[in-house]
C-alpha cells in the first residue's frame, strides 16, 4: 500500500520533459515538486540501462529531498546503428546536451542508409520509489516504434522528435499536438501505467 502523500520529488532537469510529465500526473492527489526547485542537481547518469539510470535518479533525488521520488529515463535505439544512441541519447554529440546537435549527429550516422532500414524505436522507463532506500520501486515502460527521417520535419516537442516518424500517425513526433503525442508515445504509454498503478494502490 502506497501512502498519497503530499508531495513528491521530479527527479529531472528537462524543462520539457519536467513539463509533459507534470501534464499527465495531474489527479494523483498529490503535489509533484521538480527537483531543481529543491536545490536538487542531476544525479550521474553512468548506469548501463533505462531502468538503472532512472533507479539512480530517483534514489538521489529522494535521498536528498527526504520525499518519494519519480524519474523518468528515455532515449532513442536505431537499429542500423546497433541500438544507438540508447542510454546516451541525450549526450549523443557531446556535453552539454544539445538537441539540434544531436539531431545534426544522427542524420550524419545515417547517411546513405534508405529509409527501409532507418527502423527505430524511442523508449521510456519510469521508476517510483517511495523513499531512498526503497528495495522494490515500482518500475513502467513504454516503447513507441518509427523510422529516422532523412530531413527534420515540425517544430514541436523535444529531443529527436523532429526525426523520429510515426507511420500509424503519418508524421513525425515533432508534428503532433502534445495530446497527440501523449496518447501513444512511449513515455505517455509508461505514464499511463504508473496512473493506473497509483489508483490501484
């Protein structure tokens, strides 16, 4: 049994991201605090999976912060690049991050590849931990699959949605209204479940 307590830590620094989950976490009966306005810094980011990088991010904000804590940890496997950029999607060109650089980079991965086998996926692991030393955190994921673009199309959304098209919608992410986006996209997929989890606690 989960207790609804009253305020839970955001462990990210996303903007964007900080946005598009406060969105749909909305109705959880509870506050949900980012934690940089906590004073709370990234935690490092040198785990070898999804699931052990948001593990890392949400024990170091709920060890600092004292509250249950929620992370998020996503990225973007191309299969003719053997599954990369995956867990280093964000720092794909370098530090500090940056979006149009890794956009920049990818396309350049992929020259001369056709589209046939631009085949890609983006997915998205959520953790909840209800105090730092949490020995079972509750974990959700999602995966969303498409094709790399040869070009950006849209100006919406965030990371590598300029590139990334969805064939069921027939666009890419970055064309989609965020309530577009939400309904199937891998992290509204993970979101969903970690709603439905809480309701059922």
């Amino acid at each position: 049994m989960v207790d609804m307590m009253d305020k839970i830590v955001l462990a990210s620094g996303n903007k964007k991201k900080i946005l598009e989950l406060e969105d749909r976490l909305v109705g959880l009966n509870c506050s949900i605090v980012p934690q940089g306005t906590l004073g709370i810094e990234d935690a490092v980011e040198d785990g070898l999976s999804f699931v052990e990088n948001a593990i890392k991010k949400a024990r170091h904000a709920s060890q600092i912060s004292g509250l249950p804590a929620i992370a998020d940890d996503s990225g973007i496997e191309v299969d003719a690049l053997h599954g990369q950029p995956g867990i280093y999607s964000a720092r794909f060109a370098g530090e500090p991050s940056n979006d149009a650089a890794n956009n920049t980079k990818l396309l350049e991965s992929l020259q001369g590849i056709a589209p046939a086998q631009r085949s890609a996926r983006y997915r998205c692991v959520i953790v909840f931990m209800r105090h730092a030393l949490d020995p079972m955190p509750a974990i959700f994921s999602g995966t969303w699959e498409g094709i790399i673009l040869e070009a950006p199309q849209g100006e919406g959304g965030f990371g590598y949605d300029p590139l990334f098209y969805c064939p069921q919608s027939q666009c890419s992410a970055a064309q989609m209204t965020a309530q577009q986006k939400q309904q199937i996209s891998h992290r509204g997929q993970a979101l969903m479940q970690l709603q439905s989890w809480f309701r059922a606690q």
